[in-house]
C-alpha cells in the first residue's frame, strides 16, 4: 500500500516520521543510501528510542567509514533530524514499528514514495510484548562488550543463562541515568571508582554507557583484590579499546586519587567493606556514590532490643533483620554528611537476596542535617550499637554530630 498509515493518510517522509514519533511506536530505524559517497560520508544510520531519565528519547547512530558516532535526542528534535537527513542526505529509510514497517523511497529528483506492510495481529502483540521489556542497552543488537563478557552472542541474542545478568546490568544502567544529571561539569573526564569491580559486567556497562549513551568523557578505574581478576579485565579493556578505563590491583583505602572522585561505585563489597568504600567517597567529596552492600554481618550479634526479642531469637529473621538495620544507618549517616540518600530495589528478590542499593547524591544537606542526626542518635539508642561507618567517618562524623 502506497503513501498511507493505519489510521491516517502520509503523504511526506516528514509526516511519517511525525506520526511514528507521536505515536512511540518506533522499534528500529534504518537509513540507508546515501546520495554522495565517500570515505568521508555517513553511509548508514540507525535510530532506536531508548529511556532516559524515565522519559524515551531516541539514540542515533551514524556509520562512517571505520568511526561510529552516537547522539541522543528528544523526540521533537528526532523529529527535525530524521526528515533532514531523508530531505538532502539519503534515498532510503527502513521504519519497523509496533504498527508495521514502512519503506521511504526517494527518487534522484526528489520524489518520495512510502510503501507500508502493516503487522498482523500475533506480530502486534509480540511487538508490544517486546516494548514492555524496552532496555537500555537492546535485545538484538549486536553489543561487543556484552559478547566478550559471554552474555550476548555475535548476533546480539541474550544468551538464555545470562540473561538475569543482562537485566541486571539493564537495571543498573536505569540507575545511572538517573544521577547522570547530577555529576558535575568539568573540563576533564569524570573520575570514578569502582571498588570491589570483580567480573566487572557493571564497570563495563558504566563506560559504555556513559560514553556511547550520554556522550560523556570519563576516566573509570576498577579496583580489587585479586590479580587474575584485574588482568583478564585490563586485557578486555584493551581489546575493546575502552580507553576511559583501567583496572588496579588494590583497596580502596589505599587508592590514590589524583584531584579527586566524582562518583564511587560499590557493588557487593562484602561485609564492612562497603563502609569502608562509602567512607573514602564522603572524603573525596564524592558527589554520587551507590553502593549494593553484601553479607552484612557485623550487627547480627550486637543488636539487642526486648521489645525486639520475638524477632531477634529466629536467626533467619535477625540476619536479615540486621541486614537492613545496618543499611538504615549507613543512609542515615550519608544524610548526616549532606547527601540526599535513597535504597532501592535493585534486582528481583527472586534472583538474589542481596537486592538493595543505596544512591546518593551530595546536596550539601540543605537544612536537614539537624533532623538526620535525631533519627541517628535514637535509631542507635534502640538497638544500642551502630555500624562501621560511624567509626569510619571518624572526625568527619563527629564536627557535625
């Protein structure tokens, strides 16, 4: 069928561009022969949405020559985009939405012809079953680090086994563009430390995202405990020519940190490490900082409550109980230090226990910090003990208490 769309007639690429955007329904996007060749000319781009800060906007890549640019744009801007490059630039465009697919066609003098083939009813349904699980980082499409680090195969399919992995990784990305605003402006790159990297599915995931995603400069350093861990991941740093990061062999108490840290990145630090990665970032001022504690052990047998006591004498019951007891307070105390906490789910409690997060983002305070030093001091006198952080936090803590 030629120049239509369901539901309303198109008879300019522009309007079915304005439509399929209106509507949110773009799944991919393909834009293909270009009018002037060269190694110099863009010969391809694609576009597909992607969330943002909890709004869709929609990625563009442009293909040329060896280089692969990116940039992210709102849906008006899309929009002018779009129409710009089918206007001067290009001679065909492959549009696959919930709806059907739709073919642009442009002639040499400039006439458009639009031939659609819209979706039966069961490819509509998996569509918009597909569009539900919309991810950051897509199904599908072909991801180098993902296919490295064994979760993707060449063809951009989620290895069935991985793929609590890629929700994972998806999840924690949905976080990161959350406080993407709140990192600072610099000149220079954006330090950021990962502590406790391991594996490091989620350093790679960060740079990648940062840089291909939000288009930011960025120097990321991973740090752990074991050699071999550091240099199978400095070795796939290299081989994917993320030249924004690097991986150390070290604690983070003793990192040096060379003009400062924007952000730090705890994920799993077992136990008392996670107090210790919080309490060097609250040194370095760092302005974001998120952390997944892990095994917290350290409260379970010092917290004592009567009034708790039907609770505190099932050891199931108390380990968790002093698990988010522990958690509590280290927000509470990153409030008393002027940051704006949150804990949050971070993956489904059926894949893990350990499913909390906690983001913060320095603020200063702004007036609280009176009120987060009440709720500490009485949350301490209820269970009569506290957490490594407080000990940790040392002088820093105690000008403000």
């Amino acid at each position: 069928m030629l120049g239509r769309m369901i539901g309303s007639p198109v008879e300019t690429a522009r309007q079915l561009v304005e439509k399929v955007i209106e509507a949110a329904n773009l799944i991919d996007l393909v834009i293909s022969q270009p009018r002037q060749k060269g190694p110099d000319a863009v010969h391809k781009v694609t576009v597909r949405p992607v969330l943002l800060q909890g709004e869709i906007n929609y990625h563009f890549t442009f293909h040329r020559g060896q280089q692969v640019l990116h940039d992210n744009l709102a849906p008006g801007a899309s929009v002018d985009r779009i129409a710009a490059l089918l206007d001067n630039q290009f001679r065909q465009a492959q549009f696959f939405t919930e709806s059907g697919d739709y073919q642009v066609l442009v002639s040499k003098r400039g006439k458009v012809k639009i031939l659609e083939r819209p979706a039966s009813k069961e490819q509509r349904t998996d569509l918009a079953h597909n569009r539900r699980k919309q991810y950051i980082i897509p199904e599908n499409v072909p991801n180098p680090f993902l296919e490295r680090l064994g979760v993707m195969n060449a063809q951009g399919q989620v290895v069935a086994s991985r793929f609590d992995k890629f929700r994972q990784i998806n999840r924690f990305l949905e976080m990161v563009a959350d406080v993407v605003p709140a990192l600072p402006k610099t000149d220079g790159p954006l330090r950021i430390v990962d502590f406790g990297c391991g594996k490091s599915y989620l350093t790679f995931a960060l740079h990648h995202y940062l840089v291909e995603e939000a288009g930011l400069d960025v120097s990321i350093v991973g740090l752990d405990l074991k050699r071999d861990v550091i240099d199978h991941c400095s070795g796939l740093a290299e081989e994917l020519c993320f030249t924004g990061l690097r991986f150390q062999l070290g604690d983070i108490a003793e990192f040096e940190a060379e003009g400062g840290v924007d952000m730090v990145v705890s994920l799993h630090a077992c136990d008392t490490a996670t107090d210790g990665a919080l309490a060097q970032a609250v040194r370095w001022g760092a302005k974001v900082i998120m952390a997944v504690p892990c095994c917290q052990h350290e409260l379970m047998h010092r917290i004592s409550n009567p009034v708790m006591r039907p609770l505190e004498k099932h050891g199931i019951i108390k380990e968790r109980m002093a698990a988010l007891v522990t958690d509590s307070m280290r927000a509470n105390l990153l409030e008393i230090m002027g940051y704006s906490t949150q804990i949050i789910e971070f993956v489904d409690t059926e894949h893990t226990p350990k499913n909390l997060l906690i983001r913060a983002i320095y603020s200063g305070g702004r007036g609280e910090k009176a009120t987060a030093v009440e709720e500490y001091r009485a949350l301490r006198e209820f269970w009569g003990t506290g957490p490594r952080l407080e000990s940790d936090l040392g002088d820093l803590l105690r000008e403000r208490i």
